[in-house]
C-alpha cells in the first residue's frame, strides 16, 4: 500500500462513528441484568446499529458529521434509516452512562426531583409507571425543559429521543425487549423496579442546565 493510500485510508478511519466503549465491566450489575444481557445487547445490538450506520452513511453528506449532527440533519430531511440508526447509537451511550452501582444526588439534583416529583419514592414510582404505558419499543426519558427548567418524564418509540426537541435529555432508561428479555422475559415491570435502583445521579446532574 502507498502512503497516499494509507493517508486516504487513515482519513476514512477518522470519519467513521466509533462505539462508545462500556464504562464498565459486562457483570457488573448482575443478576439486575446478567453479563448475557449486556454480552447480547453491547455486542449484538449497539455495535449492530454503528456498524450499520457507516455503511449508510458513507459516501454520503453525513460522512463527515458528528453523531449528534446526524441525527438532527437527518430528522429534518426524513432520512429514516439514517436517523434510526444514528439515534439508537446515541441513545445506547446515554443509557450506559445513565446506570452506575452507586452514586449520590447532589443538592441541586436533589431539590428539582423533590419539587418535580414530591420525593424520590415519588419518582421511582412514575419512572415504572411511565415504563410500563408505552407500547412497543422505545424508551424513557428523564428530561428538563429548556424554558422552565423543571424534570419531567417522557417516553419515545423506536428510536426517538428528545435532541431533536427543546428538552434536554437527563438520565434514559432503554424499554426495547432487548434490554431485559434474557432476565425478564416479557416482564418489563420487574426490570424497571429493579434497573430503578441503579440511575447514575452524578451523570444526571452533568446534564443539568443553570
């Protein structure tokens, strides 16, 4: 190979969307969610999608773009598959990185889901009962509002995320099948009253806005 062609290839490295790569170990949340769950849902499912993405979007005008910027391009111009992939790709980040063993609610964190949702108790509840009434595939969002700065619970279908609206995603909890099947079967409650329990607060309150 010539060093131009080692260039030119180095350069097509450089362009492709990598995987974020786990911010733990496989097994760290067992039995919660086995290291079969995460073998399967890492390996499998999120390595699918930017693998797939790549392949999608090469040669294309989204080559060159950052994730978060293909998604937004591609959600106004209806590219469907791109932003499918692209967001799901995203998503899988921000839901690794919203789980942890252990962490603690600051203070600001604190106050806003004591004045959003009345208490922590409070909360978890909701995040279950919010889980349980989407139908098919999607997921849960915590979010805050641009404009008022309060928490509030959402979910979306499919790929769907709020970067494509005014809030601004806080901590996200995946509902597709795949996420729990292995240890849950079809019992999304369980995994939720359960996946409750390992929301990463210091993530949450680097989302934050002042």
């Amino acid at each position: 190979m010539s060093i131009a062609e080692r260039l030119e290839q180095k350069a097509n490295e450089e362009l492709m969307i990598e995987a974020q790569t786990l911010p733990y170990e496989k097994d760290l949340f067992a039995p919660t969610l086995s290291k079969e769950t995460l073998d399967f849902h890492y390996d499998k499912h999120h390595l699918g999608y930017v693998t797939k993405l790549n392949n999608l979007i090469s040669s294309t005008q989204y080559k060159n773009k950052v994730l978060e910027s293909i998604i937004k391009e591609s959600h106004k111009l209806g590219d469907e598959a791109i932003y499918n992939n692209a967001a799901q790709i995203w998503n899988h980040d921000f839901y690794w990185n919203s789980l942890a063993i252990k962490s603690g609610m600051s203070d600001t964190i604190s106050s806003l889901i004591k004045q959003d949702f009345k208490s922590l108790e409070n909360f978890n509840d909701k995040v279950v009962e919010e889980g349980m009434l989407l139908f098919g595939s999607g997921w849960l969002w915590l979010v805050q509002d641009k404009n008022t700065k309060k928490l509030r619970l959402i979910t979306t279908s499919n790929a769907e995320n709020p970067l494509t609206s005014d809030l601004i995603p806080i901590l996200t909890i995946d509902l597709w099948e795949h996420a729990y099947y292995i240890d849950y079967r079809n019992d999304r409650k369980s995994y939720l009253t359960k996946i409750v329990g390992y929301l990463n607060w210091d993530f949450a309150d680097k989302n934050l806005i002042n």
